[in-house]
C-alpha cells in the first residue's frame, strides 16, 4: 500500500484517476482539474493549493480525493465565517484548513474515489490520511463539501471519525420521464405554468436567438464572448473572476461532449448573454452565466428553460442549476437537501460548533417544510 499527497494532479496518470469517476462527472475528471490548475484558477492567489491524495495498492491506484489547502473560505458555498470570526477573535489561526471539493462548483458528486468493491478498503483510509496530514501540518480543520449520499451516509456512520454534519437546501429539476418541454408544463400547477409560458415568449419577443453549442461546436469566438461575459457578470457584483478565458477553451477541448454552452444573440447578431453547464451521464449542471445587454427573462430562458429542454431530450434524471435561488421554485425546480462533513482538529470550539450545526439542521428542516411545490399533484 501506497499513499501519496500531490501538489498537482498531473501527478497522477489521467487513466487511473478516471477510472475511479462515477456517472463521468465532469468536475471530477482529471482533465477538469487540470485545467484549473494549468490556467491558475485554482493557486496561491486565490487560496487554493492543490494537495491530492493517492492511495496505491501493488501499483493499482484504488483510492484518490480531490484535496485543497485553503487560505480563505471563496469557492466553497458551504459558509463558515461565524467559525473563522470566532478563531480570529480568540487569536486562534483558523487557515490555512483542508477542503474536499471542487473549487467554484457547489455540485454533488464523489470526494472519496474509488470503485465499490473496495469502499470499506478506501474509505477509512482516505479519511485516515486526511487527518494525519492536517496533525502533521496544523491544518484547523478538514471540510468534506457537497459529497455523494454514500460517502456522507458512511462519514456519518463511523463515530470515531468524530466528524459533524452540516444541512443546507439548492434547487433541483427532476426528469418524470418528459416527452418534451409541454409535458413537463402540463404537470405545474396554472400559475406557474402560464408565468413560464409568458416568460419564454416575452424573450422571443425581443428578436433574441438561443443557440446550444459544445466543445466540438463553439468556436473561439465563442469562448471569447463568454469570457466577457463571465468576467462582466463579477465585475458588477464586485467578485473575484476566477476563471479565464483559457480555462473554457481547455475544457472544452479535452471534454468537448460534456460541454453545454447556451449563447444568445440579439435581433443585429451580436451575441450579448451566455450561460456555461456542463453534464455527466444522468446530470446536468449549470454553473455560469453572463450578459453584456440586459433583456427582459433572457436569464431565465438561458439558465433554466434551455437546461430543462436538454435534459429531456437527452434523458438526464437531474438538473442542478447551482446555490441558492428560492425563485427556482416557480420555474420547476424543488428543495433538495445537501450535506458536508467537517472534522475540527484539536478545536476549543468543538461543542459550540457542534451545537450550531444541529439548530443548522433544524433550521433547514424547517425551512424546506415551509415551501410549497410548484406541481400540481405535491
């Protein structure tokens, strides 16, 4: 047995860590996080440092997590500046600290790699060496965010692992089998069914023209207006622009089928919107969206109409169009529970935390009791 911790993932061959991929999740092919780490998305400058875990078993790689050294708490979307403030307050250092996940990406999918015969090999394991690691390096802490139910259903399972759960809601599309969009109408009840209909018409009204593009499709021009986009959309909101122009163009050159660009041109062909998803074999997930021209529901139309329509004619079972957002809930989409596993090393906090953690799960309980369903037979 063999574990290693790598600075970059080309450290590890691109066959042996897809090999371990379910669903071909595109966030967690190699070729993904490689072009982060190639284009500097994910660095010193914004706080993330690649530390990968590989586990080798006469040569064979059975276990791998995606693992970062994190300096801050951006790109998570899983918040803990309460526990950060309360670190500081008390002169206690809270970074640097481990994270399990996909940087930018509030997308579920596995943090602890490995094929299923080998899970009660792996598993352990991998959460052994996690937490060695951050004894020997003083890391506060280790976040395990938005992984597969199996994998939190586990964590949650091995007390001694002493790890606490946290509870947050996003809003996911279910596929019921649609034959086309107007099935998937037919089962919202009136009023959201109309609002849907009128905002879809109120975009074609404007002269604006939708095109669905991937890798193979999209030019570099392309790639370039969505890079404007992208940046333009953090600029307003006065962000950090993580991502690059190429860091698209890799992508989607190396998974040009798991690519979904949704680009809008207005009525003199200047393409002014874009949204960028990307989908495994049964998920569609939408991450990113920007506009130079502001057009009445074009953004509706381009992040959740257009995902919605690809979903059902290419039979995908889940659309996650990203955080928060309760007015999903008028165009489809339903509270859908997500969960993350955090171990605190050594912390003088431990108990608090641990009780915010269960008024959090309460909480969200509560909240997700407290929304009405969009479809008729809910």
């Amino acid at each position: 047995m063999q574990i290693n911790i790598h600075s970059k993932i080309e450290q590890i061959p691109a066959k042996d860590w897809n090999q371990l991929i379910k669903d071909n999740n595109p966030f967690l092919r190699h070729e993904f996080l490689a072009a982060l780490e190639n284009h500097g998305c994910v660095s010193d400058e914004f706080g993330w440092r690649p530390c990968h875990i590989s586990i080798r078993q006469d040569g064979k790689l059975i276990g791998a997590m995606p693992l970062y050294s994190k300096t801050n708490s951006y790109g998570e979307f899983v918040f803990d500046h309460a526990w950060a403030d309360a670190y500081q307050r008390n002169e206690i250092p809270y970074f640097p600290k481990l994270v399990s996940s996909i940087p930018y990406t509030p997308a579920s999918g596995q943090r602890l790699l490995c094929n299923n015969e080998d899970q009660a090999l792996v598993f352990p394991l991998l959460l052994k060496t996690v937490q060695q690691f951050a004894q020997q390096q003083n890391y506060s802490s280790f976040h395990c965010l938005f992984p597969l139910k199996v994998e939190q259903q586990w964590m949650e399972s091995n007390n001694e692992l002493k790890l606490l759960t946290r509870h947050d809601c996003q809003f996911h599309w279910n596929n019921k089998d649609y034959t086309d969009f107007d099935a998937f109408l037919a089962k919202l009840d009136k009023k959201k069914r109309k609002n849907i209909r009128q905002e879809r018409k109120r975009v074609e009204q404007q002269n604006i023209t939708l095109r669905q593009l991937n890798g193979h499709t999209a030019t570099d021009k392309d790639w370039q207006d969505f890079a404007r986009f992208y940046q333009q959309t953090f600029a307003e909101k006065h962000g950090h622009a993580t991502l690059n122009e190429g860091f698209f163009k890799e992508v989607a050159t190396k998974l040009p089928d798991q690519v979904l660009l949704i680009l809008a041109d207005n009525e003199h062909g200047k393409c002014i919107a874009g949204s960028l998803m990307f989908h495994s074999e049964t998920t569609l997930y939408g991450r990113h969206w920007g506009c130079v021209e502001q057009v009445d529901k074009l953004h509706f139309e381009a992040c959740y109409y257009q995902g919605i329509e690809f979903c059902i004619n290419n039979e995908l079972q889940v659309f996650e169009p990203g955080a928060q957002g309760e007015h999903k809930i008028a165009r489809g989409f339903i509270p859908t529970l997500t969960q993350s596993s955090h171990w605190l090393n050594n912390s003088p906090f431990l108990d608090s935390i641990q009780q915010f953690t269960q008024h959090e799960k309460q909480g969200v309980a509560h909240y997700m009791q407290s929304l009405k369903s969009p479809y008729k037979d809910c």
